[in-house]
C-alpha cells in the first residue's frame, strides 16, 4: 500500500491535534484561549504562529483543510478566520484525572527480536 503526503491534509491534523483532548489537557495557552469548556473561537492567525504551522506558507491552503474536519469549526470572513471545536473540551475530565494516558494501552510481546552479525 502507497500512503501520500498531502498538504492539506497534513495541515488540518496538526490544528486537530492542537484542539484534541490530549494537547488541551496540557497546553495552559490554547485552553486558555478556548475559555476551557466555553469553547470560545480562537483566531487563526494565532493558531499559524505555532511552531509547526510556520511551515504553512499559505493561510488560504489551512482554511480549506479546516472546512473539511470532522471536530473542528472554521468560521469567521475572509481573512479573520476563528477555530474551535465541534464539541468542546471537557474540564470536569480533565480535572478528574481522566487523562489521555488512562485511554491509552501499552503494548509488547510481538514476537522476539534477535540481534545478529552478518558472517
């Protein structure tokens, strides 16, 4: 199977994942900007000053990834395009402990590896 790089769908995952719960449980500055639970827009010019987003040369090729996403929203006219999510971040979760490592596994056992010389 051929997996392919596109751009624009390389762009929209690494805003997904910047408004995904496990970033937002961490990333005091994002949550902040979302007003936690209130989900409040977020301006995309501050989401393109990120450190991989800077690799993004083109705003217009961000917004048209961001119209297809499934979680987030994209609003706002031409040039003053705000984000959020389709369904905002839960606090109580974050707060109570539930953390993305309580949702994740830790896998092993996929058979043994052998380090051996070439003769």
């Amino acid at each position: 199977m051929v997996y392919l790089w596109h751009p624009t769908a390389a762009n929209m995952q690494k805003v997904e994942f910047y408004f995904g719960d496990t970033n937002l449980a961490t990333d005091t500055f994002l949550f902040n900007e979302l007003n936690g639970g209130k989900n409040n827009p977020v301006d995309l010019d501050i989401i393109m000053k990120f450190g991989r987003m800077k690799r993004c040369k083109s705003k217009a090729v961000v917004v048209t990834a961001l119209k297809e996403s499934k979680t987030l929203n994209i609003t706002g006219e031409e040039g003053k395009e705000k984000v959020n999510r389709k369904v905002p971040f839960d606090e109580n979760s974050a707060k109570a402990g539930v953390s993305h490592m309580e949702r994740s596994i830790y896998a092993k056992g996929f058979g043994k590896y052998f380090l051996t010389k070439e003769p």
